[in-house]
C-alpha cells in the first residue's frame, strides 16, 4: 500500500491524500491506519517524543482515496468540528461510474437511511430518513465508464455511493453498492479530489487538491477533463 501524501501543511492542520484501503481510524482488523502514520510521522518530522496529537474532524471511506485533513492540536480539532459541521467548506470528489450518464449534469436529492447492522446506507421514505443533496458533472465518457465529477451539499454515511447506485451508475468496484465486479486493489473510483474552507485559526482561505491516483482507468479518462 502507498504511504499518503502531505499536500499542506501548517502549526494547526495536516493535509493528505490517503490511498485507497487505508483506513482512516484504527478498527477491529487491526491494520494500520491513518491516524497511525500521521501521529508517528508528524513525531518523527518535529523531533517529538512518543506519538504526536491528532484529531480526526472527519473520516473517509476505507476503499476511497483522496484528501483528509487533520488536526495538529486539540485546539484545531474542535475549530475543524464547526468548519465540518457548518456550510463553509466545499468538498469535491471525482467518481468513475459503470455507463454513460444520462442527463450529463444534475443535482439528486434522496432521502437516506443507514443501517448499523450492514454498515450500508439506503434510499427510505421512512420518517427519520434524512436528506441527501449532491449537485454532478460528467467531465467525460469512456467506451464503458464515465468519469464525474460531485459537488456535496450535504454530508450523509455513504452518500455519494448510495445516490449514484439510485440512478443507475454504481461507482466502479464498489460492489457494496451495486458494481458488477471488485477492482483488483480492494477500492473503489471515488476519488476526494478538492476541498476548500476558511482556516479555523487564521481565516486565510484554503484550497486543496489532490492528484488522482496512478490507476489505470483514471489515467485513461482523466487528462482529457484535467
């Protein structure tokens, strides 16, 4: 598995790209996660003794890849928690999904319910289901996938996944959500690709991509939206 990649960094915060299977937090598997490499690396890189604090204001998917960002202090951390939890923040993502999708740009709202025993979320109209907002762009089309491109307008388990398998177009390898078939690495084509928000300490505006990643098929759609 590749190590991630600091792509900003300051006093407050940590920015990586996470390879796809790396889990963010530490469960049950035992496998070395994020918060891990982060809390030995930043040690490491600033002479600290033992392991250094990190706070985690979100998480991402195991089989997903892209940005994650992290708190250096705990001070940071709760500041991140409003940002995450607030409306300035803008979080992109690039997926690539089984065929061609039809009407090229939309925006799809489902209501959501996740289920504790299954870990999967799905589309409910039960009562306590909650609202699911993604607006998405088809940047282009290969013989069988396209690659999209989702802005967030709402932050729900799953939510990307569920809605883009609700309209037909599961994200490729996510055979939890309907793909036909696993990618040979255990992910999936959901890339965090850009995130942008106001630093909670010195309000400077913040804007971070993250590289796709060196896979095949990405290389192959990609350049031509880049």
């Amino acid at each position: 598995m590749r190590e991630p990649l600091i792509l900003w960094e300051d006093n407050h915060l940590l920015i990586v790209s996470k390879p796809a299977r790396m889990l963010v937090q530490g469960d049950i598997t035992g496998d070395r996660c994020l918060k891990d490499w982060a809390e030995e690396d930043v040690a490491r890189r600033f002479h600290k003794p033992g392991k250094a604090f990190i706070g985690l204001p979100h998480r991402l998917d195991r089989p997903t890849s892209g940005l994650v960002v992290l708190a250096k202090t705990s001070k940071a951390l709760a500041r991140m928690n409003a940002v995450f939890s607030g409306r300035d923040i803008q979080k992109t993502y690039w997926a690539i999904v089984e065929g061609h999708v039809d009407p090229p740009s939309g925006r799809l709202v489902h209501h959501l319910v996740r289920d504790g025993k299954t870990k999967k979320s799905f589309v409910s109209q039960r009562p306590d289901a909650q609202e699911a907002i993604l607006r998405y762009e088809v940047l282009e089309t290969g013989d069988r996938y396209s690659l999209v491109e989702i802005d967030l307008e709402t932050g729900r388990h799953h939510q990307i996944r569920v809605q883009l398998q609700a309209i037909g177009h599961p994200i490729k390898g996510d055979l939890k959500y309907g793909s036909k078939r696993s990618n040979p690495d255990g992910g999936i084509h959901l890339h965090a690709r850009r995130i942008a928000f106001s630093h909670p300490v010195s309000q400077e505006r913040i804007e971070v991509l993250a590289p796709l990643p060196e896979e095949s098929l990405w290389q192959a759609l990609a350049p031509k939206a880049v």
